[in-house]
C-alpha cells in the first residue's frame, strides 16, 4: 500500500528532551527520521502554489496534474 503525504513545512521544529535540543523533520525529506538530517535545504527553492515530489535520491520533480 502507498500513500502521498504533502508536507509545507520548510524547516525542523526543535524540541527539547532534558538539557538537549532536538530537530525534528517536519519537512519530511529526512533519512533519519523523526530527527533533522539537513535535507529541507532541497526545499528552500521550492515555489509558492507548486507542488513537488522527491525520490529516494532526493531528485525533485514538480507535480503538474494533482
Ligand atoms: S526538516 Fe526535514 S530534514 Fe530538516
């Protein structure tokens, strides 16, 4: 089964546990999830009113027909 999930955010939501922040993907792009790995820099481009896919490769495509 598959699903598509849009994810708007841009950035990671930083959280802290004790003494220690932690960065949380809420771009959806991160291959160490829940934590933030950077990836939502492929983002930082992306248009307002578009939307995009990303590959396993972090290679984007925009989506013209959703
Ligand atoms: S917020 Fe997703 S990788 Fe940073």
């Amino acid at each position: 089964m598959a699903r598509v999930v849009i994810h708007k955010e841009k950035g990671p939501m930083e959280i802290k546990v004790g003494k220690e922040t932690k960065a949380i993907c809420m771009c959806g792009l991160s291959k160490n999830k829940p934590f933030c790995d950077g990836s939502h820099n492929q983002t930082l481009d992306e248009q307002e009113g578009k939307i995009y896919k990303y590959d396993n490769n972090g290679k984007r495509t925009e989506v013209k027909n959703f």
